[in-house]
C-alpha cells in the first residue's frame, strides 16, 4: 500500500505576481517527481491583460520556456464580449454579437460561417434559424417553430414555447408543458438516413419529407415542483420514482409494456448533509456509505446481498492524502492469491508530483492481457476466477511541462508483460497522437485539422467531423466498414450506426437513443435478426440499472428482460454487473486512465452486452468513450478533440482530468469535477465560480422551462446574457464595479427584461472575494460601520430610484400583469431590510449561502414569484458549484435574511475592505486554497 509522502510537496508553493490592477499576470510552481528537494523545476505561466482587464494572451510554461508564443490570443469589443480567438489547440474563432448580446455570426477554425435569426425587433426577438455556410454550399440546419397562444396551445402551457425544432437529428416537438415548465409529452423523429439536415424555404411540408416515419413519444408526470414522478417511454415502459420529505430519491420502480411493476429501488437513507448511507435494492442486494467525519469524504462502500451480509460482493476501501487525493483502494471482499512467487493483494495504491498529477500507480491485472489498446483483452469465464488468473503491475505516467502526458511505462514481471506507450507532442501546441502514427512532432499536425480534431485514430484508422466538431464517422481504410453517429442541436449523440460489409451481405447495427431508453436493431442486409429494447432506468440509487427487453433474435444464454444491475466505484466506473437475484453476471477492473485491467463473466453471451465502463460511460466498438461533448482515447489517456469549453479546467485542452483520474471525473467532457466529497472547501469557491462562468452560451432549446410563457422567453433570454457577460470574467482575476443596483434591475424590467444578468455577474465576483476571505479573514478586521454607512447611502440613493422605475413599467406596460401591489409594498419595506446586513454572519465564512442567495435574489425584490423564480433556479445552481453544504432551509433563511446584499455601496465597500485583507494575506489564503487541491 501506498504510504503519502508530504516530502515531495515540501517547499513547492505557487506563487502568483499581481500587477497594480491585482491582476494576475505571473504564475510560478515548482514541479517534483521525487522527495528530494534539488529535484524540482520551475513552471512559470504568462498572463497578459488589455486596458480594459480582459485577458488577452496566456503562455504555458512549456512555450514560455522556449518562446513559441502564447497558448491563446483574443480580441474584445467595448463590451468585453470576445471577437475572435486564436488558440493553439482549437485553432480561430470569430464571434460577432448583436446589440443585445445575442451570437449573430460565428465563424470556426475550420471556416465554417454560422448565422443565427432572429425576429424583428417588434417581437420577443427569439431565435428562428441557424445557417451554415461550408464553402459555397449554404445549409439551413436548424428552424425554430414558436407557439401562439390559442386555448389549445394555453391548455397544454405552450403559448410563446418552441413546439418544433428542426435540427441536425431530425424533428424535436414539444406537445405539453406543466406549471413548472417541465416537459410532460415530446417527440423525436429521426431524419432519414440518406438524408441531410437543411430546411430552406418556408414550407413545412416538404422539410418533412426528410424524416422517417417513426414517432417516438416520451410521456412525464412530475410534482408541484417539477420533479419527475413517472415516464413511459416510446415503446410504452414505464418508469416510477418516488421521493422523501427533502426531495431526495426514496424508491424507484419499473413497469415493462404489458406486465406487473418490479421493484427497482426498495430504499434509499440519506444523511442531513444530504449524502447517501444506504441502498436496497430490488434484487436483494444492499450498498452501505461511510465517510470520513473530518472531511465527508468516502472511505468505504459495501455492497452484500441481504440473505447472505457475512459475505460482502465488493468492500472498496479509499484513503486519500490531505488535500483529497486517492492514495488506496483495497477491495476487501476479495481474497489475496498467490502466484508465481508473488502475493496478489486486491488493492491499488497511487503515487502523484507536487502538481498532484498521477506518476504512479500499482494494483492487479490478467496475467494474459498483454498490452493495452484499442480493444477490450480476453475475457475470462467463466466465474469464479482460479489464482493464476492474476498477477501484479506497475505503471509509471510522464508528463511535459504543459501538461501533456508523453509515456505509460508498464511493468508486470511476472508474466512479462512489460511495455512502453509513447505519444508524439506537436512543438507548436498540445496535439499528440500515438508515437506508432508518428515520432516526429513536425507531422502531428497532420493527424489534425484546423479546429484540432484528429482525423486518424489508428493506422488505417480515419476520423470524420460534422461542421459543428463532432465526431461524425470512424472508418477503416480501404474497406467500407465504418461507424457513424447523428447528434441533435444540443450536441448531444441520437443515433449510432456501425456497418460491416461481408462477402454475402452488409451487417448493420443501430442504436437510437431516446429518453430512458435504446433502440438496438441488427439486421443482414434487409434482414432484421435483432430488435432488442435497453430500457435505462433514471435515479436509481448508485447502481446504473438496464433492462434488456428482446422483441425479435434474442441470443441463447441469456434471459429476456434481463435486469443488469451495474455497480460503481469513486470514479463513477461500472466494476460490478448483478442480476436480478443478485448473482455475479460480470466483473472489470480499470487502469488509472481508462483500460482494462481485469474482465470476467460468467459467460460469453452476457458479457458481450456490457457496453456501460470506465467512468460510467458508454464505450463504442472503435475502443473510444462517448462522453456527450467528446471522445476520450482511454489507451492514449487524451481527448479526441480541443475542450470546447475552452480554458475552464487549463490551457491544455487535450489534458484528462488534470491527469488526476483517481480523484477527479469529467461528467460531459468538458470540466473537471473531484469525486472527494470533502476536498473542495469554502476556500475554493472561486475557483468554482470561475469554471461555472465559462461554460459555453447555450441557445435556448427545448422544452424551455419556465413558470408561464412570457417569462419563459424571458429566463431563456437573461440566462443567455448572463453567461454572456461572465464569459470573459474571472472571479479571482478581475474585481468588477459593483453595480448590480436596484435602479438597474428596475430598468431592466421597465424594457420587459427579467432583472438579474448583472446582479448575478456581479454578485460571482463578491461571491469569490468573500470566498478567499473565509479562507483564512477574521471578521474583527473589517470596519462594520463603513459597512453600515454603504448601506444607508444605498437606502437613500438606490430605494427611490427604484420606486420610479416601478412605475416605469407601467408605463411602458412591458410586464404590467405580473407586478402585483402587494409586491410594491415589500419593495417599499426594502429600506428597513438594508439595516441589518452589515453583520457578523454576512460575513464570516459560515454564512456564505447568504451571499449567494442574496445575490441572485436580488431579481426577486422587484417582480412577483412567477418570474422571480429565475433568481431562485440561479442560486440553485451557483451553490451547487461551490461544494459547501447547506440544506435548502438553511439557504432559505440566509437568503431571506440578507437579501439586500447585492446594493452599490455596500457591495463596493464589503468588496473593497475583503478584497484589501485578501490581498494582506495572500499567501496564507493560497495555502488554504491549495490545501483543498483546487490550485497547486
């Protein structure tokens, strides 16, 4: 076993230079492999700003050191919207918005020109099309049709929602909505297999003829708070879910089409932090939680049948370092074996460099699986396993100085398995490809295109990409056996299709995806030999449960409506297959990055319909992961393609996980999230915000949710704009002015704007600066009567201007329906509120819910409920980011008790005095920081 070793870490500090704006202009860390002290180097990371505080240009170390130029270059307009983008690894981009913020052109690295229409100024100004202009040819790929407001369509809560959404998987429509703007009845139809994606012209009729025939309906009944209580699936399954008096899942339970209900999940025990304890479920089967009192973290998970809780299935043991790291796992249900002169012990143990980037790592293998690649290793089966099966290893991972990583030297002794995988760097930015593609850096380039999508995977290998960077094809040279996907608006993958020409005819399997359920068809030639349904049951507990329901060809050794029970480990990667009895169906273990280390079942049938692993995700017959935004190359340890996210987790945008794959997961393949429930503190909650902010704009789509049609419209539009004005901010970098007023939101929604895109921008940046502060701040350091002054300035100054705003709107008329004159009364008892904000709990660290909460609640104070639930759904969402844990009364209380926070001259002053002691102690809050792993 591992044993943490503080020595490496010892003298390795990162050091930040700011300039006079307290930007962050230099970064300095201190990279060891090794304890010994002599052994480190110097990584020095560049930032350049403009006059305005807009990052212009980041170099990493590795190009700093030999002055190749920046990782990224961008250009701003006035309003610190981002023009055009020249990034290393993702090539340029050109972005062009309206006057209200709305993306109008964007042109790609690969010279893709992409329009968006919108309506006339004298309507919502909602989206109505999406052009793409590829070379010559002009495609319309995307037509958004909006509903009225007959008694029909107000029936079904669709009045101003997108009822049809022709896009590049086909026809999306929406056919009702709840009062709490969940989706209870949509439909998807594919668009036909020999067709394209264009809908030109205006008549309807003829865009459907692009579509196949079939329908697929999914139905949702949902609660008073929009939280789903049954779906019945396009093939008539039907899922039920039921929840405690804290909204927390309690059971769940599935309805197969034409036959009784089973038990899915019997129950389910949380903690008051709202963390699981125990699962039963309905084969029998329990999992039990125990964390770590001092920091929460996981430290055991034990899954055991209930007729037999002597025996544990698996008992995974985790031990971390102080920071948060995995340092060890031991599987206690597992015996120690004995094999060539070695003592097998079913445990892994991980060393890491003062980066906290993986170098190390032990544990067990199949003394046959030769060398990892691009395909699964031979099963073994059937169960259970004899000693000689297994045998030690050892993996030693090398990085470079941007991050890369560059070898995988693997040791197994005694069964010679031992071999080195190399990968080729490009010397002009972060793209690799496998050293046996080629040796020389000069070529890597060619393996890409200009948006950084590798285009071969394998020697013979080639890789094709749709116009908006997804993965559209994976061919073999010169043979037309290939694979090829369909994604909808959202990027998300609706249908894959992987073909293999024999001599006789061509075998085509499908898989459409669907809401809670795939589509698995295998036919020869015209010939359908397979039609099996894979009903994926949502929330149900830790186990990801799928159901096998074979309508036509269902295979010998396995049973229809086969109940798979998978069971996960910390990094969400499925080890664990169970039936329905709670027998063993299947086992797999995983290399740090993603292989396969161990794989047995306990028969050939079952085992070749696991398609769930490494990190809970689906891997594809070409060996890669599908992740939603990406492809993950689990032999290579890199992404497919360049973060779209862009620089959210670094300026690598090919690196894993940090190159910490124990510790940390990437849910959609664009961001980072540790898996160590305890290891990301109060101290890292600008950090967080700053990943928040940068996730990409996102049109509105559908369904939409909202409380009622109008703010609906106006939810989708403000979260747009708010993502849009945080996308060039960062919280720790760049203080902004405070000027999320109540005479602004009043404004705003004297022009029919729902209030809150400034408030919440600003309110991330208070948020942060009151975040490095309960780091390490002492409250008897700020002057509360300073504080006190700011708030009474403010109910003086902004109390009045807002009160006139209010009455704008009802001369405009722009939302005169939803302000209420009981709502004018709790504006007016605003000022007495503005008395009690400067106090001890709205500052320390222990109220840090308030400050989120009164930040995004400020919207609240000026328009009634129906729409004010945005502010709600935001601060909902901000906390969720931040890792602290607080119950949603506790936030309540907060919220409503500071719900002023957010005020011009309070705000500046709270920021001024905290951001002042901040700065005095800097090097004290970056260790605090960096204790919780968020920086190194």
């Amino acid at each position: 076993m591992s044993r943490y070793n503080s020595a490496i870490n010892r003298n390795t500090p990162s050091v930040s230079v700011l300039d006079n704006r307290r930007l962050n202009i230099r970064t300095l860390e201190y990279l060891r492999t090794q304890a010994d002290e002599t052994n480190s180097r110097e990584l020095l990371t560049r930032h350049e700003f403009n006059t305005q505080g807009f990052q212009v240009k980041s170099t990493d170390p590795r190009r700093y050191k030999n002055q190749s130029g920046s990782n990224f270059t961008r250009t701003f307009n006035l309003a610190g919207n981002t023009l055009r983008e020249e990034n290393i690894d993702a090539g340029r981009t050109i972005t062009l918005n309206d006057i209200e913020g709305r993306p109008v052109l964007t042109i790609n690295a690969t010279g893709i020109r992409q329009t968006h229409h919108y309506e006339s100024n004298t309507l919502p100004g909602r989206l109505l099309a999406v052009t793409e202009l590829i070379q010559k040819n002009e495609k319309t790929t995307e037509r958004l049709i909006w509903a009225n407001n007959t008694e029909t369509e107000k029936n079904q809560n669709l009045a101003g929602q997108c009822i049809r959404h022709y896009d590049t998987a086909g026809l999306a429509q929406l056919e009702s909505l709840s009062l709490t703007g969940a989706a209870l009845s949509q439909s998807r139809q594919l668009i036909a297999d020999d067709q394209e994606a264009d809908w030109r012209g205006d008549d309807e009729n003829s865009w459907r003829t692009k579509l196949n025939d079939n329908i697929f309906t999914t139905q949702n009944k949902t609660n008073a708070i929009g939280a789903l209580l049954t779906q019945i699936d396009a093939k008539g399954n039907i899922q039920r879910l039921a929840y405690d008096v804290a909204g927390q899942l309690k059971g769940s339970w599935l309805t197969l089409k034409g036959q009784s209900e089973k038990v899915i999940v019997q129950s389910i025990t949380w903690s008051a932090a709202g963390q699981k304890l125990r699962e039963e479920h309905g084969n029998g089967v329990i999992t039990e939680y125990t964390y770590e009192p001092e920091t929460q973290r996981l430290i055991n998970i034990t899954t055991r049948r209930t007729k037999d809780s002597t025996k544990p299935l698996q008992d995974l043991r985790y031990e971390y370092d102080p920071v948060g790291n995995v340092i060890n796992i031991r599987n206690d249900a597992e015996a120690t074996r004995f094999w060539r002169n070695q003592k097998i012990v079913p445990a892994n143990a991980y060393s890491y460099d003062s980066l906290y980037q993986l170098i190390k790592a032990t544990g067990r293998e199949m003394a046959n699986i030769g060398q990892q690649g691009s395909q699964l290793p031979p099963l073994i089966t059937p169960l259970p396993t004899d000693d000689n099966t297994y045998t030690n290893y050892t993996r030693t991972y090398t990085y470079d100085d941007s991050g890369n990583l560059i070898q995988i030297r693997h040791s197994a002794p005694a069964s010679n398995n031992n071999y080195t995988t190399d990968i080729t760097i490009s010397n002009r930015n972060n793209r690799g490809v496998l050293s046996s593609l080629t040796n020389d850096p000069n070529l890597v380039d060619t393996f890409f295109d200009a948006g950084g999508h590798q285009t071969s995977l394998l020697s013979g290998q080639s890789l094709n990409w749709t116009p908006r960077g997804e993965l559209q094809q994976v061919s073999q040279n010169g043979n037309t056996s290939h694979e090829r996907y369909r994604y909808d608006s959202d990027g998300m993958r609706l249908l894959k299709i992987n073909e293999q020409q024999t001599p006789n005819a061509t075998q085509q399997q499908r898989v459409t995806y669907l809401p809670g359920l795939e589509l698995h068809t295998t036919q020869s030639g015209a010939n359908i030999t397979e039609n099996l349904q894979v009903i994926t049951v949502g929330q149900a507990g830790r186990a990801q449960v799928r159901v096998l329901h074979w309508e036509k060809g269902q295979p010998t050794g396995i049973d229809n409506d086969q109940i798979r029970y998978s069971y996960d480990n910390l990094t969400h990667s499925s080890e664990l297959e169970l039936d329905i009895h709670g027998e063993i169906i299947s086992w797999e273990e995983y290399y740090p990055y993603g292989g396969t280390a161990v794989w047995a079942a306990r028969n050939q049938i079952e085992a070749s319909y696991k398609t769930i692993r490494y990190s809970g995700k689906e891997r594809d017959a070409t060996g890669l992961y599908y992740y939603g935004y990406r492809y993950y190359q689990p032999w290579v340890g890199r992404w497919l393609s360049a973060d779209p996210a862009g620089t959210v987790d670094g300026l690598n945008l090919y690196r894993m996980v940090r190159n910490n794959p124990m510790t940390g997961i990437d849910e959609d393949g664009r961001i980072f999230k540790t898996v160590a429930t305890g290891a990301l503190g109060v101290g890292g909650m600008a950090y967080e915000l700053y990943k928040y902010k940068n996730q990409q704009v996102e049109k509105p789509q559908m369904p939409s949710p909202a409380s009622e049609s109008y703010g609906d419209q106006q939810v989708s539009k403000i979260t747009q704009k708010a993502s849009a004005l945080k996308e060039n901010y960062s919280p720790i970098q760049q203080m902004a002015h405070n000027i999320a007023g109540r005479k602004e939101a009043a404004e705003h929604l004297a022009q029919g704007q729902i209030p809150g895109a400034q408030a919440i921008k600003e309110g991330a940046s208070l948020v942060a600066a009151a975040g490095e502060f309960a780091a390490a701040g002492n409250v008897g350091e700020l002057n509360k009567t300073e504080l006190t002054k700011a708030a009474g300035t403010d109910a003086i100054n902004n109390f009045s201007l807002t009160f006139e705003g209010i009455k704008k709107v009802f001369k405009a008329g722009a939302a005169t329906a939803t302000v209420t004159p009981e709502k004018l009364e709790e504006l007016q008892k605003a000022t007495d509120d503005l008395k009690e904000v400067a106090t001890d709990t709205l500052i320390t660290g222990a109220s840090l819910g308030a400050t989120v909460g009164a930040t995004l609640d400020t919207a609240a104070t000026v328009v009634p409920h129906p729409v004010a639930k945005v502010a709600f759904k935001s601060l909902s969402l901000a906390w969720k980011v931040t890792g602290v844990v607080h119950t949603a009364e506790e936030l309540s209380e907060l919220a409503e008790k500071h719900k002023d926070l957010v005020s011009n001259e309070l705000g500046q002053e709270l920021k001024r005095e905290v951001t002042e002691a901040n700065q005095i102690r800097r090097g004290t809050i970056l260790s605090k920081v960096r204790e919780h792993g968020l920086i190194r």
